[in-house]
C-alpha cells in the first residue's frame, strides 16, 4: 500500500467538468503520536461558493491508502461536498507497522473530525468507509462523541470471530471443528493482544450498532467471497438509527458502478446539507 505522493495523488490542482480544484496534502497526529498523512480536497478560491462546506472523510480498506478515495471524488465535488483522505496508521505513507482492522483507526478518524471542525471552512461532516474504513465508521458514530451527519458502510464485517472461523472454513474447504477453530483463534488473539494491544474480539460492530443513531447507507457485493454480504445484512438489521441497504453486483474489491456512486453521493448530501451545523449524535455505547 505505499506509494509516491507526488505523483499518484495526481495534480494539486484539477478540473472536474471545466471548474478547478485543489489538494491540500497535511499531517496530522494520532492520540498516540502517530503521523497520519492526509489529503483534503475541495474547490479552489475561485470557485468556492461559501466559505463552510460539507465534507466527508474517506475511510479505505486493509492493504489500502488514500488513494482509494480518488474515484469518489467527482461525484461528491460535483455535488458542493468537499472530500477527505487519509492514510490510516500502519497504511500507505502514515506512521506505523500494523492495522487493526478498525479499532485504532477510529482514532485517526477522531484527530480528522477534531481538525475539520475546527478549520472554519467545514460546516457538516460525513464518513464513507470501505471494508476495515466501514467497521471504523461504526465504531467511530457508536461512540458518540464525533460530529457526524451520516455514514456510508461498504462491506463491513458484523464480528471478527465470525469472520475468522469463516475464512478457517473456506480456505480448507471442509467443516472445521469448533474446538479446533476456537484454540487457534484464542492463540491469536493472545498474539495480537500483546504485539498490537487490542483483543480482537472487541470487533464486534453487531453488538453495539443498535445505539448508533447516525444515517446510515449500507453496501455490499453478492459475489464476495471475502465478506460474506450476511455481515452486512446483519449489521443492517441491528441498526438502530434511519437506514438503507444497496446490493450491487461484484465481489468486495470490484469497482462500484457509477451509479452506485451517484445514490451514495445523493444520500450523503442529503444527510449533510439539511443542516448548516454539525450535527451531534451521542450514545452509551462504548
């Protein structure tokens, strides 16, 4: 997932149906001292209309980068949102060696929101998460504390544990004992609970999405053999704020359509120009 900054992110500044843009590339910190590398995207002075402007944070999947955001970027910039990327820790051109496939991450999030809503030019804020950057954004809206308008979720995983005893299942082909699959999972979590220091079992978006109360757009594949669309079914039915789920042809890393784009970018900007102030949303969710 690394790459040149210079030239993948492509030009500072762009057109997008002849009026002009720019990428503002910063650095941010973690609570944790991590650097995270970002990109903001938005209209240049010219053609900015006001001052605050909607934004949504791109949240991209493991073994990803900011660069993941680049083809939302029209459809949201067309439509007077702002768009912005980052590089989670341990991805792309960001501090650190691992991911964790949600749990730290929402603290990048965190030193995102904090940043645009203090710059004075961000009025609304949304997430758009894909994969790992889905789980982020539910753990992130299920906190309670981020000003946060609405949420897209694109193939996210309901439980960690699930998923793992599946992948067991799918990569040997045959029924895995339970025992079995249950000693192997506890050695890695002990594993990872002390190189990484999360247990994994703490990512479990299904047991508290029904607390979260955010907008919530849900997407999934029919063919994804990676994520089975159940998690995503799963956690559609949990949810307890207003939500929507759109199935689409593809497996978990296909191209979304065009159109796909279009109706997420719609529910977005529905969710974050119906009010000028962020919007906050809180929970006794953890």
């Amino acid at each position: 997932d690394r790459y040149d900054a210079k030239s993948d992110l492509g030009p500072a500044v762009f057109s997008v149906n002849n009026k002009t843009y720019k990428r503002t590339d910063l650095t941010l910190r973690n609570p944790y001292q991590k650097r995270i590398r970002c990109s903001h995207f938005e209209p240049s002075a010219m053609e900015r209309a006001t001052r605050r402007m909607p934004a949504v944070i791109y949240l991209h999947g493991n073994s990803s980068s900011r660069l993941e955001a680049l083809p939302v970027l029209s459809p949201l910039l067309q439509r007077g949102v702002t768009v912005f990327a980052l590089d989670f820790a341990g991805s792309g051109l960001s501090d650190g060696e691992h991911v964790s496939l949600g749990y730290f991450e929402r603290e990048d999030v965190e030193a995102a929101v904090e940043y645009l809503a203090n710059s004075g030019t961000v009025s609304t804020i949304g997430l758009w998460g894909r994969s790992m950057g889905a789980v982020t954004a539910l753990m992130c809206v299920a906190r309670g504390h981020h000003s946060i308008s609405g949420i897209v979720c694109d193939s996210p995983f309901a439980d960690l544990q699930v998923l793992s005893k599946e992948f067991a299942e799918s990569y040997l082909q045959i029924p895995v004992p339970k025992l079995m699959v249950s000693a192997a999972l506890e050695i890695i979590r002990s594993t990872i609970l002390q190189r990484a220091n999360f247990d994994i079992l703490d990512l479990a978006p299904i047991k508290i999405v029904d607390a979260c109360t955010v907008p919530v757009m849900f997407v999934a594949a029919h063919d994804d053999k990676f994520i089975d669309p159940h998690h995503t079914k799963q956690l559609y039915e949990a949810y307890g704020g207003p939500k929507t789920l759109e199935m689409v042809e593809g497996d978990h890393n296909s191209m979304r359509p065009g159109n796909l784009q279009a109706r997420v970018a719609a529910f977005l900007v529905s969710e974050l120009i119906s009010s000028d102030e962020p919007r906050r949303w809180y929970s006794t969710a953890p």
